[in-house]
C-alpha cells in the first residue's frame, strides 16, 4: 500500500474494505479506544498519532488492547 | 401452534437461549453464542417464523446486530448495525433496545449515546430517526451510571413512548416523528429541581395491551431523605400514568425500597405488576433476601414474593431488562442476576426455583411462546 501517514492508510481502508475499516474506527474516524496502532514496534501514540509519517517499507500492525475480565 | 417456550439471555459474556416444552419443567441451554462479547438487549421477534436478535457491543470492534432463524441455534451478524452519519460527532457506545416496528421486517433500536434507529430489513440497513436523536434536548442528556441509554420503546399505534437514562420519558403523537418531554409527576433526586422538564434517570416503562393509557415507571427512587436544596423527594421511583404518559403519579407506597430497575405487567390483567426492590445505595437485595413485589390492584397495594428465594446473604442486582413474564395460561415469571442467576417464579411468582446458577452477569431476559 503507498500512503504517506497512518491517516492516509486508514483512509484507503475506508475506500476499499469498509467493514474492516468500521471494526477498527468509529463513526467519527477515531480508532477505537481498545484497538492500539503501531508502526513497525512504536505505538502511534508514542509517535505523531494518525498524523505519524510513513516511510517505504514500514509495516503497521493492529492489535486489540488487553483488556477486560 | 406454538409449543415451545425460548428464554433470550443477555449476559457479559454473549448470549444465551434457553428452550423448554410449555410445562416449563426444564430447560435446556446452549450457547453462548458472540462468546466473550457483551450482549445488553435481545427480542424473540415471532411476527412470522421466529427470529431472534441480540445487540453484541464488542468494546474493541464495536456493535454488531446478531440475527438467529433457526430458534437460537446459530446467529449470525446482520450486514450492518445502526451508526451515527459520519458528520454527526456521535460514536455508538451501546445498543439497548430492539424492538418489532410497524412492518413485518421493521425494528427499532434504542442506542448509547441515547438515539433511536429503525432498520427495514431485518437488522441488514439502519437509519437515525431524527425527530428524538437531533432532539433539541439530546445534548444536554447526560449519562448516569449505565450510560447515556435509550432503553425503552413501546410503539402503542401513533404514540411511541421513549425511556432514556438519563433524559426521562419522550412521547410521540405521530408515529415517532416528533417527540416531547413528557414527565409531569416524574421526579429526579440528583438535581436542585426536583421535578425538572426533562433529564430524570427513569430505569424502565410498561404497559399493557388491554389498558394502552395506563403505563408503569421504574424511575430512579432512593431519594426520601435527600436533605439539599429542594428538599426530600420520597416515593417518586415507582410510578403509574393514566392518560397515556402525560402525567405520572406515585404508586410507590408500601414497598420496602422505591428502588429498582425493571417493572412488568402481567400479561392477563394490567392491574397486576412487578417490580424488584433494591437498596438505593448498593443496588441490592434489601437485607440480602431478595424478593419480587406484586401488586394487583395497579399499584394500591403489594405483596412479598420470596417464595423458594434466598432468605439471607444474596446481595445481586436485577439490572433493567432482566425480567420478564411469558403469556402462557399460566404465567411465569422471570429474572437474572448480575451473579449470573436465573430464576423462574412459577404461578405467576408464587414459587421461585432456580434454573441456571452460573451464568455470566446477567443483562437481559426476554421470553416468547414459540
């Protein structure tokens, strides 16, 4: 996928696989708030967030939060 | 001919359907099914081949509608769940209540934050419905302790009653288009005012078929001797309105407790009710020995139902949605625990067993004679 930031790789998402996209932001475009994003092994939220910029060839993972009981 | 009675059970943990021949004499459980995933409302919908849904609200993937047409055998998800439009600012948190609308495949969910949404196509397509979702108190709704929910919808032809928590009870006149703030009598502990125009923390609304005028409130009590501004507020948790939702009146008087969460009416006479008070500040069985209170003269009156019910020790809570009465001849009446309890009161609640005794904490029980 090419995309400069993480904003612009969820926006593909949205494009092209809607019900995926819908798990993993609500209605207001925010990532869910048990669903932490990464690139590469940095959490976004360490980062710029969405804004993070991408470089050729990073990778970015979608886990669920551990959470619960 | 409908043979079979099927028991919808909402848990934290995903739903359950328990089924059982009309003697009721045992039943048989299966699930869950959305396993791990909480489940706040269900409905049994039996307009036609019966069909059951039940809301999954995934905290991490967010809201699901599940759909079963094989009598809660299997569910599957429906190929969308209600959302707010992407300009809104709103984000679906919960799905309360689902409800049969007017047309054989229509349903109605009531949604936290508190919004209302209609599908047409069996749970597969849904639409906000402006007239109380943009409503011009929606904003100033706030939350209480389960969220900011809509948890009631009775449909009565042209007139939709609404409860929301806490917001108070909406009424329609036209088929759900607009809606007012209807809770003249309807009082609220939290608050200088104690009867404001709208914002009470009403916990459930019943009615019956036979008496469309007559409904019955949960509200939330617990409030007699509130010493603040405005002074004492005792008896306003149980309540009865006679002209259909426009003015409320207590009807609280001889219960141990004006606190609780669900009320049902019996589905032979709209005189008998049921209500299951709890201690105000711990939401629990008062003293420990649970018990349901019936009145059969509209809320004159109450007796004590503990029959086959613990006598001591048992501190669990019925939440709003987690009693309800089947139609049978003989009905009998049910509820769940939030220690994951499930209770039959044979004969209308004369005498209590326990049907399952370790199930996850408990949300919501609905029933239909299938």
């Amino acid at each position: 996928m090419s995309a400069d930031t993480v904003q612009a790789v969820l926006d593909d998402l949205e494009r092209t696989r809607p019900t995926l996209y819908r798990n993993v932001c609500d209605e207001t475009g925010a990532v869910r708030r048990h669903l932490n994003v990464f690139v590469n092994a940095d959490n976004v939220r360490d980062l710029d967030g969405l804004g993070t910029a991408l470089q050729p060839g990073d990778v970015i993972t979608i886990v669920p939060a551990v959470s619960g009981g | 001919m409908p043979d079979r009675v099927m028991l919808t059970i909402g848990t934290k943990k995903g739903v359950f359907v328990a089924e059982a021949p009309k003697t009721r004499r045992s039943f048989a459980l299966r699930g869950p099914f959305g396993a791990g995933v909480p489940v706040y409302s269900t409905l049994v919908d039996s307009r036609g081949a019966p069909t059951v849904y039940a809301s999954s609200c995934n905290p991490f993937f967010g809201m699901k509608v599940l759909k079963s047409t094989d009598m809660g055998k299997s569910f599957k998800e429906t190929k969308s769940a209600p959302a707010f439009p992407k300009d809104d600012g709103r984000a679906l948190v919960n799905i309360w209540s689902i409800e049969p609308g007017k047309a054989k495949k229509e349903l109605w969910a009531g949604v936290e934050p508190a919004s209302l949404f209609k599908s047409y196509d069996g749970g597969d397509s849904w639409e906000m419905v402006p007239g109380i979702s943009n409503h011009e108190h929606a904003r100033k709704w706030s939350p209480g302790n389960g969220g900011l929910c809509m948890h009631t919808i009775i449909r009565d032809g042209n007139r939709v009653h609404l409860g929301i928590s806490t917001g108070g009870h909406y009424l329609s006149e036209d088929g759900g288009e607009t809606f007012k703030a209807s809770n003249t009598g309807v009082g609220a502990g939290f608050q200088p005012d104690p009867y404001p125009e709208f914002g009470q923390c009403v916990h459930k609304i019943a009615r019956h078929d036979a008496a469309p005028g007559r409904l019955y409130m949960q509200n939330h009590g617990g409030w007699a001797n509130w010493t603040g501004p405005g002074g004492p507020r005792p008896d306003i948790g149980v309540l009865r309105s006679d002209d259909y939702g426009h003015s409320w009146r207590s009807i609280a008087r001889g219960l141990p407790s004006d606190f609780g969460f669900p009320i049902v009416v019996y589905p032979h006479d709209a005189d008998t009710i049921y209500v299951m008070p709890l201690e105000p500040m711990t939401r629990t069985c008062p003293g420990g020995a649970p018990a349901v209170w019936r009145s059969e003269n509209g809320g004159d009156s109450w007796l004590k139902l503990a029959n086959g019910l613990p006598k001591k020790q048992s501190y669990f809570t019925i939440l709003r949605d987690a009693m309800t009465i089947d139609d049978l001849k003989t009905p009998a009446l049910y509820f769940g625990t939030t220690t994951g309890q499930l209770w039959i009161g044979r004969e209308g609640g004369e005498k209590f067993e326990c049907l399952f005794d370790a199930l996850p904490p408990i949300h919501n029980v609905k029933v239909a004679v299938v």
